[in-house]
C-alpha cells in the first residue's frame, strides 16, 4: 500500500519534472532565438556605427521611446537605421548648402568689407568655425568689430561733413565778397559834374538765397568728389593718384567765375553806362551794354576806357589808402591807346574822367604829330631813330617840349620843377 502511493507520487513528480523540462527548453529556444536577434542587431548596430560614428564620447546616449525594441528589435534597429541614414543624407544636403553659402558670403565679404582687418576676420571665422557656439561667438565679436567700427566711421563722417561745411563756408563767404565788390567797382566810376556827383557805370549783380546757394555749391563739391573717385585718369596703372590732373581738374572746378555763375543760376551780371559829351556833360540815363555797343567807334573807345579807369582806380585803393583830396595821386602808363579815337569829341571825355578820378595819363603811341597829342598832354617826348655814322646803326634821339602856357595857368611847381630836374631815366634804361 505504501509503496503503491510512494509510485504515483514519483509518477506524479516524473510528469512535473517532464512539463518543467520542457518548459526550460521551449524557454531557452526563445532565448536563444532572441538571443541571435540582439546580436544580429548588435552586428548591424556596429555596421551602422562605422559608417555613421554614432558611439562617441561627444554624443550623449539617449533611451529608445517605446517598447517595440524589446520584441523587434531588428526591426527597430532597421527602422533606426533608415532614419539616421535620412538624417545623415539631410545633414549632407545642409553641409553642402552651408559650403556654398560661406563661398557666397567670403565672396561678398572681399567685394564689400574694404577693412582689410575685418574682412579677413569675418571670412577666416566663417570658413573656419565648425562648432556652431564657436560660430556664434565668432559671430558676437565681428558684431562689435562692425560697432565699433561703424562709430569710427560715423565719426569720421561726422568730420568729413563738419570740414565740407566749413569749406562751403569759406567759398560762400568768398563769394559773397567778390559779389560785394563787384557791385562796388560803380563807385569808383563817380565823377562831379555841374548835376552834382554821377556814377558812369552800373553793375546789377543777381542776387542769391544763402541757403540755395550753399546747396548748390555742395552739389558741385559732391560732383567733383565723384568724378574724382570714378574717372581712371586720376589714377596711374598701379592705382596710385595723379596729383597734377587732380590739382588741374580741382583748381579749374573751383574757378570764381564758374561759381559765381552757378550760384547766380546762369543769371550774368548786368551792366550799364552813361554816355560822357565833349563838353563834359553826363547823360542822366543809363544805356544797356548791348545799346552802348551800337555806338561810334571813337564812343565806344572812351566807355572802355572809363571802365578800365574805373578798375584801376578800384585796384589801387584796394593796395593802399589814398587820398582823394589831393589830385593826380596814380599814373596810367598806355601803349597806343588811341587808334583812329583822336576828335575832340573821344578825348574830351577820357581825359576829364581820368582828372576827376586822379590819374595822369602816360601815353606811348606811335601817332605821327599832331595838335591833339600837344592839346592833351602838356609834356611830350618826341623819339627818333638817326642812322650812326657807320651806317650800321641806328641811334635814338629825342625831344622834349613843354608846354609852358598849361602849367602856369594849372600848375607853376610842376613847371618850376620841370626846370630844374630833366626826367631822363626812362630813356637812359
């Protein structure tokens, strides 16, 4: 009876031991299978990574989402893989775009930046930079180069614009003043008359608005600039500037007369003239330069002479003081000055505005004798060439004849200084 229980019971065991057993062996079948499947993954993980790199100190190792790995695991590595591929494919395409897009930039960096020290900083950092924070902070400090370097130039245009309006200034001013005397060269064309004092000439000068004046002169200084930059004859073959075509181009730019008639916007100077009788009358209206230009030859001699007067009387206070109280204080030394303008009618006029404006008027002309040379000029010195005694030269000889009658009616010490002292020296050279 016993042993009978002591057999079921090992029977019993037997059977629990057969289903264990094969329980262990179905599991370490499955084991073994999943067992071949990591390492399979395994080898085609460390496939991946000589391609890719991907098990290295630099990349932090991250847990994979979900839990299909522990049961596809080679189908997760297989789906890991397609992705990084992709991703690697993706971070190519990138890499070439940057390439391309740091040759575009090195590119604009040598056209546009003319620092020479930033420029190569900004392309040497950009070429050479592969950490993208290196790249930032690479990027922070060009960022206050260009600050920096942006307030030098702010700066310096700042004081570029300071010089240009003080250069205009000083071109205005000067302007302003030519203008001013010109409009006083008139006065020194007064003549007293029985009428009262009487200017010969009037000069009408275009006025002009400061501001639209100084704006115009700008625009000219900003033209020659350019021109300066832009034309390659200011420049030799090494690039090197051509300082006698800049100072040629520059001095004929800044010309008087083409300033004054720009800031005059091409409006002339107007310009009118009395007419003067032989009997020292002043018209009491004034004639246009175009109508005074209809005159007879021998009028128009004598306008142009009193504006000639008129311009040496302005030279010569403008040298020195004079003092109008006291006569001839100024000689005019003329060479031929008449031409056929030898009527009384043509002489009167010159003569008495040249006295009114204090000139004693020398003349070297080559008029054979005649009354109205004697009638004008109460000193005259008659030259001639004689043949020398050997016929192979000639010597001057001259004459001087005075006459006494002029003097002591207008000046007894002049005739008294005559007397005593001969002016030889102009002959005697």
């Amino acid at each position: 009876m016993e042993l009978s229980k002591a057999q079921e019971a090992l029977d019993l065991e037997r059977k629990e031991l057969q289903k264990e057993q094969q329980h262990i062996m179905e599991t370490h079948a499955k084991l073994s299978k999943e067992q071949g499947k990591m390492e399979q993954a395994i080898r085609e993980l460390e496939i991946i990574n000589g391609e890719h790199k991907f098990i290295h100190e630099s990349i932090k190792a991250g847990d994979i989402q979900g839990t299909d790995y522990y049961y596809k695991r080679l189908e997760t590595v297989e789906r890991l893989k397609k992705g990084l591929e992709s991703t690697y494919q993706a971070v190519v395409e990138q890499q070439g775009k940057v390439s391309r897009e740091k040759e575009v930039f090195a590119a604009f960096c040598t056209q546009e930046i003319h620092d020479i020290r930033l420029r190569q900083m900004t392309i040497s950092s950009i070429l050479t930079k592969t950490d993208y924070q290196e790249l930032l902070q690479s990027r922070n400090n060009i960022a206050n180069r260009i600050v920096r370097t942006k307030k030098i130039a702010m700066d310096d245009i700042k004081q570029h614009d300071d010089e240009m309006n003080q250069f205009i200034n000083h071109l205005y001013v000067h302007l302003d003043y030519i203008g001013q005397e010109i409009r006083m060269i008139p006065h020194k064309t007064r003549i007293r008359t029985e009428e009262g004092s009487k200017e010969i000439y009037q000069f009408t000068v275009p006025e002009w608005i400061e501001s639209e004046a100084k704006e115009q002169l700008r625009k000219h200084i900003e033209w020659m600039l350019e021109q300066l930059e832009k034309d390659p004859k200011f420049r030799d073959e090494d690039g090197g500037e051509q300082y006698t075509e800049i100072k040629k181009f520059t001095e004929k730019s800044l010309q008087t007369k083409q300033l004054m008639q720009m800031i005059m916007k091409g409006n002339m100077v107007k310009i009118k003239c009395r007419k003067v009788t032989n009997d020292n009358k002043v018209s009491s209206g004034f004639s246009s330069w175009e109508e005074s230009n209809q005159w007879s030859g021998g009028e128009k001699w004598s306008k142009n002479m009193t504006l000639f007067l008129g311009l040496m009387n302005y030279m010569a206070e403008k040298r020195q003081h004079i003092n109008l109280g006291v006569g001839r204080t100024r000689t005019v030394i003329m060479d031929n000055p008449f031409g056929h303008a030898s009527s009384d009618h043509v002489l009167n006029p010159v003569f008495y505005i040249a006295e009114q404006l204090g000139f004693q008027m020398i003349a070297l002309t080559a008029h054979a004798e005649g009354s109205f040379i004697r009638e004008y000029f109460p000193v005259v010195y008659s030259c001639r060439l004689r043949e020398a005694a050997n016929g192979q030269t000639s010597i001057m000889t001259y004459e001087k004849e005075i006459k006494h009658v002029y003097f002591k009616d207008h000046d007894p010490i002049v005739l008294d200084r005559l007397g005593r002292r001969e002016q030889l020296t102009l002959f005697d050279l």
